[in-house]
C-alpha cells in the first residue's frame, strides 16, 4: 500500500509560521520595523510549570517610535486592551496597569533589544481561545497571532527505558538525505511531545523511522528544534498497523 503523503495540511501550516517551542514551554518571537511578528501562531503546553515568551526587535527604531512588546489575553479581550493600552500610555508600556484580562506581557523594547516574560502554566486552559499580540498604539492590527494551548506534558521518560506505544501510533518515514543527524537530540524533543515515541535512524537510506502519537506538524516542530528542519513533503505516513497495510 502507498504510503500517505502529509503534503498539503504541513504546507499551509508552515507558511503560517508554526512557533519553534522548545518543549511546548517557551516561544520566541521577532517583531520588526514593519510591524510585523515573524509567528502568525505559537503553540505551549498547558501543563509546563511555567510557560517564557521571549521577544527580539529586529528593526533599528527606538521604542518611542516602534515599539514592541508581548501581550498574552483571551482571543475576546485583545481589543479591549488595545484601546484601553493607548489610554495607559508609555509609562506603563502600553498595558492597562492591574488588568484581569491582561494574562502576562512583556516589557515595551526598541530595535535591538530583547525581552521575555514567564508565568505559571496553569494561567491557561487547554483548548482556549488565546492570543498574543503587541500593545503599542495601532500594532495589534497587524502584530497579532494565535496562541494554541495544548493538553501535552513535557515530562520525558526515564533514559535508557523503552515506552509501549499508546494504541493507535502512528507511523512516519522522515527523508534527512546525508545531512548529519543527531539522534539523542531528535529523540530527546519527540519525548517531549509523546513519551513513547520510538525513533531509529537508517543511515544508509538517509532516513528516521518514528512511531508516535504527535501530529505530523508536531513532529516537524520537534524536527526543527533538534536542528534538522525538514520540508513538508520529506515527512511521510505510512498506514495505521491495524489496516493491516504497515510491516509493522
């Protein structure tokens, strides 16, 4: 049987910049003088202990003129803030001081600096509506994503300890050609989307064989954060064992 090509859904995905969370705990953005943010959607873990948002400021103006910051709310309250963040003015970074609805935010930076904010996980519910998005007067039309939160654990499992699949695993041939491969830091980053996933690498046909439950596009993710970025067609899924159509 031919193995299920994941071409269209990654490709869409990927384009709409799928954030590089480093065990689903800590994402990192890049906000530029064209007011734009380089993530149109982030995705973290509602079980992290705690969740960092880290910003850089790629452009050259000072914050007085194109500031930036990292606002986290509700999808429903991110207008309200915006139109109240004008009134709290730069002295207060753009952010209505003590405000409920304000779940966490950065400080407000200019070109070439950083910043990053962490707060507790538990501040989200899996599954919410969630947005992240910059404050300073007028951005938040265009420097604005999606925040997915997701039930996943970033718990790994004891090393050296092989992990039976959770029923149904899903089969993927991962094509890396020659390129070098890391395999403790590819298997460390698929542990922490699923603690049984299992991964061998075939050097000589220049591939990874994995069994897991992540999605293909977490799997991506997992792939880039390990330093092997992929593109969307060299992930493939083979079919399910209990089709029958799998060597299994």
């Amino acid at each position: 049987m031919k193995s299920t090509r994941i071409l269209v859904a990654l490709a869409l995905l990927g384009a709409a910049g799928m954030a590089q969370a480093a065990g689903n705990c800590t994402v990192s953005l890049k906000g530029d003088d064209a007011m734009k943010f380089d993530l149109k959607e982030a995705t973290v873990s509602a079980s992290c202990p705690t969740i960092t948002i880290e910003l850089t400021h790629t452009g050259k103006l000072p914050a007085a003129a194109m500031g930036h910051n990292v606002v986290v709310s509700k999808t429903a309250d991110l207008a309200g803030i915006a139109r109240d963040a004008i009134k709290a003015g730069v002295a207060n970074e753009y952010v209505p001081k003590d405000d409920a609805r304000v779940i966490a935010h950065t400080t407000l930076i200019g070109g070439g600096q950083k910043t990053k904010i962490t707060f507790p996980g538990k501040q989200l519910t899996a599954g919410g509506d969630y947005s992240f998005f910059c404050s300073f007067p007028g951005h938040s039309t265009l420097m604005k994503g999606k925040l997915v939160v997701t039930k996943r654990s970033p718990a790994r499992r004891p090393a050296g300890r092989r992990v039976r699949f959770r029923s149904p695993a899903m089969e993927y041939v991962i094509r890396l050609g020659d390129a070098p491969v890391d395999l403790a830091a590819v298997e460390r980053h698929l542990l922490d989307l699923d603690p049984a996933a299992l991964v061998d690498h075939d050097a000589a046909a220049g591939t990874l064989r994995c069994s897991t439950n992540a999605l293909a596009v977490e799997l991506m993710m997992a792939l880039a954060q390990s330093g092997h970025r992929v593109a969307p067609d060299a992930i493939e899924r083979l079919p399910s064992v209990c089709c029958g159509g799998c060597s299994g």
